[in-house]
C-alpha cells in the first residue's frame, strides 16, 4: 500500500522545550488514530531509548548513515503502527566527523527516502541546535513543527530557526514549510506563559496549532488533538 509519506521535523535550538517530549507523543498519537508512523530519533540525547523498557537494540539510524544499512532492517517495531529508528549518543562525534563530500546535507535524506512512503508519517527529533543534524533533517521534510516553551526566554533563538528553515527551502529543499508552532509547557497561573502565548501570536499570526500543551504529566489527550489538527491541515 502506497502512503503520504509526510515527514515532520521536530526543531528547535533550545534544550528543555519539549522537543523530544513532542516527537514522543505525536508520533504515538497519529499511530493510535490510525496513521502509520515512524518516529526516527535523530537526537542523541533524547532519551527515547529509556523511554522503550526491555527491547533490544541491535541497530540504528547510525548503522544507516555509516555502514550503509538498509533502514528497514534497522527498525524496530514498537506497534502494528508504529516503527522507531533509534539513534545513540555516538551521533554526537558522527555529527562532528562524520557529514562530510559535496552532499553532506543530503544523508539522511537518503536514508528517509528509502522507507517513507510506507509510512503516513515520519516524525524526525533533532538536537538543540542548528547543527548538521538538524540541517539533515530539515533537507530531508515537508514539514516543521517548533515547539515553543512558556517561559521569559521562549523566543530567545526562534528567529534564528525560522532563517534556517528558509535558508533550505531556498537552497535545497522547496518543498520546506515551516508547518506549527506548539507551545508546551504553558501554565494558565503565570503571567509570564500568556505573555508568551500573546507574543508568538502576534509576531506568528496563523501559524499556531490551536492546542497548547500544559505543564503536565498527563499529555496524550493534547497531543491527539495537535494530531487532528495536522490531519486537517493536510487536507486543506
């Protein structure tokens, strides 16, 4: 069966935002209603490892981008509808080393485009920075989604993100858009979380998903509905 095949970036060069949190829960909310996913785990600190208890890793996003490993033999399967391509925190020297020729922003490209269109979406979390990986990944989506925490210095850097964004569909990827904002971690009691509701609103007008993640534990209801709304966009 042929798919969409939508790749989604979750990006953003501050660390503690959600980011990883993000790619988690969307990847698990659109395989629960129905889409099926990967989530490729491009941030070697992300911990996403811990997050999946007594499954064996034997390979990885790594065995792709070095040995040349066909991907599919890399995954593993977390559910009928949902498939993981962990990284490591080896992917921190390969970032320094490792990216190198005339095509080194296209790797991962080839890596996700061997395996896409078996999938509705794939759901790629990225380092807190603008580095290689992140350029990787950027070259190799359709869509962004930046997480934006509430607090005083939430859009310390996102300028700095929305430039590389354009920067690449510029240069080498057209089909790149900057899909969503997604503001995590919002505490209805703090002045500071409206303030920066108020802000990316003003300065990002339509570019906001409609649900806001609350500094909770309990977050898969919200992330079912950003899900939703990501349907809906699709469609328009």
């Amino acid at each position: 069966m042929m798919r969409m095949g939508r790749v989604i970036t979750i990006v953003n060069e501050k660390g503690g935002v959600g980011k990883s949190t993000t790619s988690w829960n969307l990847a698990l909310a659109l395989s629960e209603l129905g889409r099926k996913t990967l989530l490729i785990d491009a941030d070697p600190l992300s911990g996403l490892k811990s997050r999946i208890e007594g499954r064996k890793i034997v390979m990885g996003l790594l065995d792709c981008l070095i040995e040349g490993n066909e991907p599919q033999d890399c995954l593993k399967e977390f559910s009928p509808m949902l498939d993981i391509l962990y990284g490591s925190l080896d992917l921190v020297e390969f970032e320094v080393k490792g990216f190198t020729g005339t095509d080194k922003e296209q790797c991962l490209k080839g890596v996700v485009d061997k395996i896409k269109n078996g999938y509705d979406y794939v759901v790629i979390d990225t380092p807190s920075s603008l580095g290689m990986i992140t350029v990787n990944a950027l070259v190799a989506s359709d869509q962004v989604v930046i997480p934006v925490c509430c607090d005083y210095f939430a859009m310390d850097g996102i300028s700095s993100v929305v430039c590389l964004i354009s920067d690449i569909a510029k240069r080498c990827n057209t089909n790149l858009r900057l899909n969503h904002f997604l503001i995590t971690r919002y505490d209805s009691t703090l002045r500071s979380s409206s303030r920066v509701l108020d802000e990316i609103r003003t300065t990002y007008q339509g570019l906001l998903f409609n649900t806001v993640i609350p500094e909770s534990h309990e977050l898969k209801n919200e992330y079912r509905k950003v899900a939703r709304e990501l349907f809906l966009d699709d469609q328009s």
